[in-house]
C-alpha cells in the first residue's frame, strides 16, 4: 500500500465488483450510501471507467470516498460493522 492508505481508508471492491439494485443504480458494493451512477442514464461501462476510477484513485491516495463512510467507520471501532 502507498502512503497514506491504511487498512482503513482502503478497500479492494471498486477494483472486483458492482453492486446494481433492481431500478439499475450503481454502486461499488450494497453498503455504500451514494450512487455511482443509473444503467437508464449511461452504460455499465462508462460508470466502470469514470465514477469507479475516481473511487480507486481516492483509496490509492489514501482518502476514504464519503459513500464508504460507514465501512471506514466501522473498521476503526467506531460503528458496529456492516460486513
């Protein structure tokens, strides 16, 4: 892990997985609480290569995403996990 990325602020899913609810939005897994982007707007692809790249350049910088703010919060004691 580079500088700044801790166990913490990094998870591997927006690298591995979408997570797609039954009205088409997307979101990197089911726990976080923003969405990436709405299949009837854009191709699954162009949120793959544009919202999810600005996901993992954030973790790669060491920068939780707001939307994972419950995961981020759960790994430091602080809620009780969702996973």
């Amino acid at each position: 892990m580079s500088v700044g990325i801790t166990d913490q602020t990094w998870c591997e899913v927006p690298w591995r997985s979408v997570f797609v609810t039954v009205d088409g939005v997307v979101r990197p897994c089911c726990d976080y609480c923003m969405r990436l982007g709405q299949l009837a707007d854009q191709g699954a692809l162009a949120i793959w290569e544009s919202r999810f790249e600005r996901l993992r350049q954030m973790m790669n910088e060491g920068h939780p995403p707001p939307g994972c703010g419950n995961c981020c919060a759960a790994r430091v004691g602080k809620v009780k996990g969702l996973r």
